[in-house]
C-alpha cells in the first residue's frame, strides 16, 4: 500500500465530512424539522403548537387525500408503464438499426424542455378549444369537445400522456445505452442455438439488461410518486383538487393554505410511501440478483 | 506533498472568505440608506415600479429597486421566513384583512398610525378605507394600490346588439338572456378560474346579503346558512343557462376582447391595464359598470373592493428611510403617476385620474349610495380561501356539486375558527 493511499485511509472521514454536512444541514436537519411540525399547528408565523397525531388523524378523514393518493399511484402506474415501456420498445427496435440515432433523434428532443415550459404549452393544446379538439374536429372525428382538463381523473390521464411525450426519450436512451453494453457472445450463442424474435429477447436480452432497468424503473417509480411540477403548472391540482397529486396537496397545503402542520404530516406520508416503495423495489432487485 | 498542502490551505482559506462574505453579506446593513428595495408579489408590475422609483429618487432623494415574484406562495413563504433572518427587505407588499392581522400580531409590522392621521388630515386618505388598515386600534401599511371591482363590457358587442349598461338585476338578466339568444355568451370567466374563481361568488352575496358576506368572512356565519346556498343555486341557474364561457379557457379575458369574442367580465379595475397593453381603449373599445344589487331592496349598492398594502418592517434595515418612502408614496404627485402609469385607480382622493372613464369610476365609487365590501381574496382567512378557490373551480366545472363544495369550505371555515376568535 503506497503512503499517499495509508494517509487517505487514515483521513477519510475528513474527506467525506464536508459532503456529510452538506447534506445534514440541508436535508435530513429540515426533514427532522418537518417530522416534528407535522405533529403541530403552524401557520408559518406564530410558534408551533403540539397537536399529537391530530394531522394524521384528519390525513384519512380528507377524501381530498384520498383522490390524491389515487392520482398518485395512477401516476406511479402511467411513468412505470407508458414512457419506460415504450422507451424500451424504440430502443429495442431501433438500436441495432442502420442510422437507428436519426431515428432515435426525435423521441429525445422533448426531453430538453423544462417541466414547467411542457406544462404550459399542453395546457393550450389541451384546453377547449386547443389544438387538441381542433384537430379531431378537422379530421372529423368524436371527441372534437373533449374537456382533457376539467375532469379528474381524465385530467391525470391526460398529463400521464404528456409527459409520456417527454420523458419517453431519455428511458429510450437509457435502453439503448443498457443494450450497447450487453456482451456480445450469449446473444450470438442463443442465436446459433436458434433464438430469435421475441424468444431471443425474453430469455436473453431482457435478463441481461437487468442492471440498466433496475435503475430505469426505479427512476420513474420514484417520479410517479413524487410528481409535481407538470400537474402544478397545467392545472394546479383543479379543477376542485381532481388532479392533486401528494407532492401537490403538500405544497398547496403548507405554502397556499398556510397549513404547515397539516401540509408537513402530508409530506411525511409522501416520503414514508416513497422511501418504502423504492427500499422494497431494490431489494426485490438486489434479491433477484443474488439468486441469480 | 507541499504543492498540494498549499493548494489545500488556499482552497480553504477561500473557502472561509466566502463563507464570512457570503454571512455578512446578508444582513441588514442599517445606517441611512439611499436606494431602498421594494419586494413584491407583481412581477408584471416592474415597469410601473420602476418608473415609481426614478421618480421618488428625483422628489425626495430616495431611489427605489422592485423585487417582483411572479408566484404568490412563493412570495408569501419569502416574506413570512425574512421575519426569522436577518434579510429583511426595506419595503414589501401584502393583503388587507386576516393576512395583515396575522403579521402584525407577530410584532413584525411597523406602526404607520402617525402617516394616516396626516393623510387623513391632508386629505391624501380616506377616512372609509382606515378600517382596512387597522389592527388592535392602530394602522399598519399604507396602500400601494385600490381598485374597484364590477363589470368590463364590449362596447362594440352592446352597441350591435343595441343594449345599455343595465343599472338594476333584472336588466343585468335580460342583457344576459339577450346576448345568449343572438349566440353571444354574456360572460367570460375572470382566469385564472384557480385564482379568481370567487368573483361570482363574492357578486352574488354581497349584493343579496352583505351583512352575511361580513359575518361569513369573519367566522360568523356558516357556509351551508339557507342564503349562502341560494346564492349557489343562483349561480347554478346562470351557468345551466349557457351565461358563462368554459372555465377550461386559459386565455386572458383582455384577448377575447381584442378578438371581438367577449361580450362582458367581471373583474378589478385593474383589469384596465391588460386591456390598454393590447391596444383597446376605454370608452371606445370597452366600457365599465358598476353590478347592481341583486336585491333591490338593500339601501346602498355593494362595492367590491380591493385594497394592497406596501409595508415595511419594525426591522427594516433603515426604519427611517421606509417610513419617508411610505409618506411620499401616499402623496398626490407620487399617486397621480402611480394610478396613471398602470391606468388604474388611486387610493389618494385627491389624485386627477387622467382617463375620463376612469375618473368617473372613482367619483362614482366614492358615491354615498354605496356600500364598499372587502374582496373575498382579502376577507376570507387563508386556509378557508384555499379551500374555496378549490371548490369554486370545481363547482365551475360541474355545478350539480354545489352543495358539497359549501360543505367542504365549512369544513375548512371550522376548522379555523376553532383556533381564532371569530368576529375579529
């Protein structure tokens, strides 16, 4: 062992200390924070008054909450399915094709535009009389009144799609990259055994991109789950809190509201949901890789 | 070895000088102060602002530098955590009603008590518009704007069709019921519904019941009282009958006006400035009534109004210097280019608003037939508005919920007044 590498094991801890507290100060001392006002009454001004269990008490009392929670996990459903499993269907198609990036170009693009750009431009296609209807009545075809916006959970769908348009790319690249690094000889050695198509996929490439789409779907469950800006700018939760979604009743709750304690047991329940979905995911991974 | 001690003794003294800067920096730096910084949540306001601050710098030597957010919560969340640090802004804008009240129960608001009486004095304040600025018996803030609210129309869709602006209820209906039957819809949604979807509701009762609009606004009344519900089913009744434009259009009001589509909208005289900024004129292109009551027997006609206070802080890093600026931002000749740069009224009875309409809007208003009720963005407590902002939206969207929405925002409006002494 060289004396530069026993002096870096030596300080270590030093060296990691200043990203250590970095993180302290600015993330887990403010979620302390909130943990605690959760268990309070705040509006921001006057000191927290204890309230016990209070604010999780009225959390399952809320059937705003309860639509918040359905939207969420249709979120959670919509990224998992919608943009992953179609970014993986044009990475498949497309990454072994000739000139496959030209191809891949245009799925990618919308992925350099901010959440809140995205937003607003859907919401004028989408809205009554948006391009949207427009165009199915130009092409004479139902639905020319269509209210994508008005009525939940339609609403959620219909953001579901729009961010399906933009995130679609970014998992297709993801793919793409996974199945260029996959080893070239099992696939020709399934091949000489004769697989092919679908078989081939299944029981050889699939288990091989493993690694690529365990991070893939764990990136978009924890989008689903934590979705806000697009649902913020597009409809802000409305109409009538038909489109909330967690993230959104928090916000809405601790900063328009100013209900900090009610809008903190709201963000503890997101993050419990959060941390609990991805700790259960992973291990399922990690499980699936060791047996393996 | 050495090199990389050196570069590591420098990286951290660096390091240090910026922290200490960065610490230092951020503090009130008190003294007296030549350049003042006016924080506000009217973002689109910078122009008007702007020219406010050469201005006061040429008349009292004084200069001002908006701060303008675009997102009211996040405004609200900065303001409320710079009475906890030590950057305080030296001037900022707020709400009247319980949001004022709040502040100020903090201890946080500086006692501008001494500036009214003056102004009141001067005549350059009005007596009437006092209550709204008032806490515990003292005032707080002066305003930074007033404005009336009532009803934009399409001098050009009246005049086709051959209507006048309507001075009772039943004349408002049948202008209404005329517009729908050539295929013109009467009202435009004020939007965004998410903000402003209150507008109708506030209208109905006031001129109904303003007494329970009062009590309703200070946890007196309950949200599901038999008249609260009537005036819903009121509403219920013009948005069945087609009077209303789809609460889905995101467009501004102002654009379907220059497109010819928009016959009226109710709205704060504010609205003026979105009108002017695309090119339409008032008195030739649009005119402005006032609603009449939808009782005609109360004595006075209600007023819907709306009035923002420009604050400063007990703290502020130069108390001195904000309170002069409060003084001269309430005389005529800082008023007089206020309200005429953004074309919109003043809070100072004194100012000659160099649009005729308008002028004649502020007469009007200042007219002893009618009732000035605070708007229901500033009357209704926080989290009860929150609530029904929400539930007016949705009611827009589907009307049949009516009644569940009233019982949702009674929820809220409980829920608040379990913890405040209501009737404040």
């Amino acid at each position: 062992m060289s004396k530069g590498f026993a002096l870096y094991g030596r300080f270590r801890h030093v060296y990691v200390s200043p990203a250590l507290v970095f993180v302290a100060v600015l993330l887990y001392l403010p979620f302390l924070w909130t943990a605690y006002l959760s268990f309070t009454t705040y509006d921001g001004l006057a000191s927290p008054v204890f309230t016990g269990l209070d604010n999780y008490r009225r959390l399952f009392e809320d059937d705003a909450l309860l639509t918040s929670v359905r939207n969420t996990l249709l979120w959670v459903v919509g990224t998992v399915v919608l943009p992953v499993g179609l970014g993986l269907l044009v990475a498949v198609l497309s990454y072994d094709l000739r000139r496959g990036s030209w191809f891949r170009l245009p799925f990618l693009l919308p992925y350099a535009m901010s959440g809140a750009g995205l937003g607003v431009i859907w919401g004028f296609i989408l809205q009554p009389d948006g391009m949207a209807n427009q165009i199915l009545t130009f092409l004479g075809m139902p639905g020319g009144d269509t209210a994508f916006l008005q009525d939940g959970p339609r609403n959620t769908f219909a953001m579901i799609v729009v961010w399906t348009w933009q995130q679609l790319g970014v998992n297709m690249l993801l793919f793409v990259v996974g199945l260029q690094s996959i080893p070239k000889a099992p696939i020709e050695a399934a091949r000489i055994d004769g697989a092919s198509g679908w078989r081939l996929f299944r029981h050889v490439i699939w288990p091989l991109m493993r690694p690529i789409t365990t991070v893939v779907f764990g990136l978009a469950l924890v989008a689903g789950l934590k979705n806000f800006d697009i649902v913020w700018v597009m409809t802000q939760g409305g109409p009538g809190r038909s489109s909330e979604t967690l993230a959104v009743t928090m916000y809405r709750d601790v900063f328009v509201a100013d209900e900090y304690g009610y809008g903190s047991a709201v963000a503890v329940l997101l993050t419990t949901v959060t941390g609990l979905a991805s700790y259960v995911y992973l291990r399922r991974q990690a499980g699936r890789e060791e047996a393996r | 070895m050495l090199s990389s001690k050196r570069l590591r003794a420098t990286a951290l003294t660096l390091g240090a000088l910026l922290i200490a800067t960065g610490c230092g920096s951020g503090g009130g730096s008190g003294g007296s102060k030549s350049e003042l910084k006016l924080y506000n949540d009217k973002g689109a306001w910078k122009p008007f602002f702007e020219q406010m601050g050469a201005l006061g710098k040429q008349q009292t030597g004084l200069g001002m530098k908006p701060v303008g957010y675009t997102d009211e919560p996040t405004y609200t969340a900065f303001i409320k955590s710079s009475f906890r640090t030590n950057v305080k802004p030296d001037l900022f804008t707020w709400t009247t009603g319980g949001r004022l009240e709040e502040i100020v129960k903090q201890n946080q608001v500086a006692d501008t008590s001494a500036i009214w009486t003056d102004a009141i004095a001067s005549g350059d304040l009005s007596e009437s518009l006092k209550k709204y600025y008032t806490v515990g018996g003292k005032q707080y803030c002066v305003p930074l704007n007033t404005a009336y609210w009532g009803m934009f129309y399409n001098k050009k869709v009246f005049a086709k069709y051959g209507l006048k602006p309507p001075t009772t209820w039943a004349e408002l209906e049948k202008v209404a019921t005329t517009l729908k039957s050539k295929g013109q819809v009467p009202f435009n949604q004020t939007t965004p519904t998410s903000l402003f979807s209150f507008a109708w509701f506030e209208q109905l009762l006031a001129g109904t019941d303003p007494d329970l609009y009062e009590r309703l606004s200070t946890g007196q009344a309950s949200y599901t009282d038999p008249a609260v519900v009537k005036v819903m089913e009121r509403w219920k009744s013009m948005i069945d009958a087609g009077w209303f434009s789809d609460p889905g259009d995101k467009a501004d009001p102002a654009d379907h006006f220059k497109s010819g589509d928009a016959a009226m909208v109710i709205s704060g005289t504010w609205f003026n400035t979105s009108m002017t900024q695309r090119g339409l004129k008032q008195g030739t292109d649009y005119g402005f009534f006032f609603i009449p009551n939808v009782e005609p027997s109360l004595p006075k006609t209600s007023l819907v109004f709306e009035s923002g206070p420009l604050c400063s802080l007990r703290k502020a890093p130069d108390p001195e210097a904000s309170t002069k600026y409060l003084k001269w931002w309430i005389t005529p000749a800082a008023q007089e280019k206020w309200a005429n740069a953004r074309g919109d009224v003043s809070g100072n009875p004194k100012v000659k608003v160099a649009d005729p309409e308008l002028d004649k809007v502020t007469k009007q208003a200042a007219g002893p037939g009618n009732r000035l009720v605070l708007r229901y963005f500033e009357a209704a407590p926080a989290p009860v508005l929150t609530e029904a902002l929400s539930g007016f939206d949705g009611f827009l969207n589907k009307p049949d919920t009516y009644m569940k929405v009233l019982q949702k925002i009674q929820k809220a409006n409980e829920e608040y007044w379990k913890t405040h002494k209501a009737g404040s």
